[in-house]
C-alpha cells in the first residue's frame, strides 16, 4: 500500500566534470529547484561517476567545490532537500560492487552511454566507464526513490536500474522499490549553440558552443551572437532549423512563452535582434545566481557544513537499505 501521507521521494544526480552548463540548468537543475516543495528530494554530486574519464586532480577538488555552489545558487535550499556527494557516503561504492554481481555483462554491453563514451575516449575504455550503470543503480535503489528525473540520454540507465532491482527481489522479496525515470515535462533539451545537432556540453570543442552558469554577461551576450543560424531569415520553429529551434527553446524556457509567442513576437525581426533577446533574457535569468555563487564560494566553511550535515543524512538512510541488502544475500551481519 501505498503511504498517501509520505512525500515521494525523487532522487536525481549529476557529475561534477566541469563547470555546470546553461544545458545542465535549464535541463535538469531547474527542475530540481521546482520539485523540492512537492517531494521528500535527495539529489548527489555524483563525483566517483566522474573518474570513469580521466580527471586532473586539482581541477577535480575545483569542480566539485564549484559544482556543489553553484548547484545551490540555483536554489537548492539545504534545509528542505538533502545534497550530498556521493564520495563521502561509502555505503555507494559498496552496493554498486553487490549489484555488479546482479547486472549481466550482456546488459552493460547494450547501453548506448557505453558504446559512446568507449569510442569518444578510445585510450581509456576502462572497467569503470562499463559497470557505471550499476553504480548509478545504486545511487537510486539506496534511497528507495519513487521517481528518478534525467535527460533522455540517462533514460537507458533508469530501464536496467530496474531491471535489476526487479530481478534481485525476485530473488530475495521486496527490498528495493522499482524507481520509475521521467523526463521533466519542462526540462529543456539544450543543443551546443554551434553545432545544434549534439547536445550542448562543456566538452564541446568550440567554445562558443556551450554557455556555462557563471559565464559574465558579455561573454553570454557574445556566444549567443555567433549562434549558428540558417539562411531562411525567419524566427519560427520548424524542422531543419535546429539552430533557431534551440535558440527558441532557450528563450521559451527562459521566459516561459511558447514558440507561437516567440514567433508573433519576432516577426518581422531579423536574427540579430532575436539572438540578442535570446542573449538578455538567459543573462537575466543567470544574474542572480552568479551572484548567489559568489557569495557562497566566498564560505567555504559553510559550503562544507552544508555537505557534512546532508552527506550525515545520506549515509543514514542509504545504510538502511544496504545492511538489508546484505542479510538477505547471506552476509554475516
Ligand atoms: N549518470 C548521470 C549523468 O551522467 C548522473 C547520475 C549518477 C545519476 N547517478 C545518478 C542521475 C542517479 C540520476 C540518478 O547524467
């Protein structure tokens, strides 16, 4: 039966690999911010997914700090959800070694993350990029969580998440619940403002393709001047004109008006005034969260109490699941 009472509890992560984009904002930390009032939120900086890719360690220690500012600059309240990182809670690394051993090699070789990421970095194509569902698995089944916000791209990982926690009550009875995945209704999918065909992402190769949070102003104002457009000279969202299509998308999930509002607005308009509302409009919306960032990164002291106090309460409820985990496997308690 279902508790009526008890808030939903939503679980979601992101890797801190790097500063965090427009894209990560408008697609999946926005929504996290919106979801905390209606549901219990618990939501990881999944670092130890991080190191699947080879990361520079000082960089490393730079991007979690900033990660973890910049996400609550958002509007993460600490007090209403908990946001911890996944490396301070062990109880993680653990049950994804217990789950590796209920995932099926055959499982792991289909996911497209893997096939991707294993030919983008050719050199390294090492046992951690492979079994890294598994890890996330656990990230979710610890907390028992009901619904599971990510992109399309993560939508694969959710699918094995449960199946193998399908198969492992099957096994041994309820212990996990079946997490289910949703993509946010308005999660915006934001495309590389140079090649808007790839997803937009810090690791684009031309700079001007991805806006990053704390990006000032005018560097915002200059990359959404160089947008790729196309040749048609009309502000309208059809197939074909992915560049505009983004740059409308950007601007819908910015202000919140549908493509008809942005056509009748810009109709008439060239694509200069266009990229330059696009522009202002996404600096607006930035503005007080990179204020909110500057202050907070100022605190480390806070920063880190704000993290101990949230990885505390983790640890706590994800231990719960992992020592039931283990009794029922057969473990010695
Ligand atoms: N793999 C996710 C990504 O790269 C991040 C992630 C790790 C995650 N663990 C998770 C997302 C658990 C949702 C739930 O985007």
């Amino acid at each position: 039966m279902e508790n009526t009472d008890k808030k939903q509890v939503v679980f979601s992560a992101i890797q801190p690999s790097g500063t965090i984009t427009l894209g990560n904002y408008l697609g999946a930390v926005r929504n996290w911010v919106a979801m905390q009032n209606e549901y219990d939120c618990i939501y990881a900086l999944a670092d130890l997914h991080t190191i699947t890719v080879r990361q520079e360690p000082a960089a490393m220690r730079r991007n979690i700090l900033d990660a973890y500012a910049s996400i609550m600059a958002c509007g993460i309240d600490v007090e209403k959800s908990i946001f911890f990182i996944q490396s301070h809670v062990h109880t993680h690394a653990e049950l994804a070694w217990i789950l590796n051993c209920y995932t099926q090699f055959g499982e792991l070789s289909r996911m497209t993350q893997f096939k991707d990421k294993s030919a983008k970095h050719a050199d390294n194509i090492n046992a951690g990029l492979f079994t890294y569902p598994s890890l996330m698995a656990g990230d979710i089944l610890l907390y028992q969580a009901d619904k599971v916000p990510v992109g399309a791209d993560q939508q694969q990982h959710i699918e094995l998440t449960r199946d193998i926690a399908t198969r492992f009550n099957g096994l041994y009875g309820n212990v996990f619940k079946i997490p289910e995945g949703f993509i946010p209704k308005n999660g915006a999918r934001v495309m590389s403002l140079q090649n808007p065909l790839s997803k937009m992402s810090k690791s684009d190769e031309n700079v001007n393709g991805c806006v990053h949070l704390l990006d000032p102003p005018e560097v915002i104002m200059k990359k959404f001047k160089r947008a790729v457009t196309d040749s048609d000279a009309c502000v309208r969202y059809a197939e074909g004109k992915d560049g505009v299509n983004n740059l409308m998308t950007i601007y819908g999930a910015v202000t919140g008006k549908s493509y008809e509002q942005i056509e009748t607005e810009f109709a008439g308009k060239g694509y200069g005034d266009f990229k330059t509302a696009v522009g202002e409009a996404v600096v607006e919306e930035l503005r007080p969260i990179r204020e909110r960032y500057e202050q907070l990164i100022k605190d480390k002291a806070y920063l880190e109490s704000c993290y101990h106090k949230a990885d505390e309460i983790a640890l706590k409820i994800s231990s719960r699941t992992l020592s039931k985990v283990m009794k029922k496997i057969g473990f010695v308690r």
